[in-house]
C-alpha cells in the first residue's frame, strides 16, 4: 500500500509540469503545502520519476493491475469441492491399502527402511 494519496501524487505531478520540470522544486513545494517536518517525508526523486513516467503512459499514477492468474476466492463451492478431492483421494489410498492403520504402517516402514539405508 503506497504512502501518499491520490491527492498527493496529482500535486506532485502537476508541480512538475507547472515549476519547469524540477524534481528539488517539487519536492520542496510538497513539504510546504503537506506541512511535513523534513524533506525525507516527500516522495522520492526516484519515486516522482516513477510517477510521472505511468502518468505519461497511463494517464494515471497508481500502479498498474498486477498480469498474470488472479487470486482465487475462498467460497463455499471451492471449499466443497476441495473436501470432495480430499475424501475421493482418501478413498483411493484405502483401496490400495487397506485401511487407515494398515497404511500409516506400511509408510511408517518405508521411513525407517529409507533412514537406516541413508545412516549406513
């Protein structure tokens, strides 16, 4: 989540282009109208630059979506179909071996079979 608001990064992008393109006059002109202490509590040069390039491109200076899978949601279908997999799956490994006990030991087994060959 970004520090500044919109409010913020409108000014500073007009006080670029209204103060002749410097990034020390507008930095100096965001500490004076936001009534902060120290010029380290503005934006960054780097952090201006950045805005003014995506206002350039966009015609806007928050970022931009995010590309590529979006987030899925947890809603009660998904989990639902979740629990379906796990309990088709639990069902699969108690055909193939069994019951619950006689397959935690065969993994049992096979762990110590793999650790007593790995200690040698």
């Amino acid at each position: 989540m970004s520090q500044f608001t919109g409010e913020q990064r409108a000014f500073a992008v007009q006080a670029f282009y209204e103060n002749g393109h410097s990034y020390i006059i507008v930095r100096r002109m965001f500490r004076v109208k936001f009534n902060l202490r120290s010029i380290r509590q503005c934006p960054s040069t780097q952090l201006l630059k950045q805005w003014l390039k995506r206002f350039q491109e966009t015609g806007s200076t928050l970022p931009m979506r995010r590309q590529g899978r979006s987030r899925t949601l947890r809603t009660e279908q998904a989990i639902q179909e979740v629990n379906r997999s796990v309990q088709k799956c639990g069902t699969h490994y108690a055909k193939t071996f069994g019951d619950f006990e006689d397959f935690a030991k065969q993994l049992k087994t096979n762990f110590e079979t793999r650790f007593e060959a790995s200690s040698l």
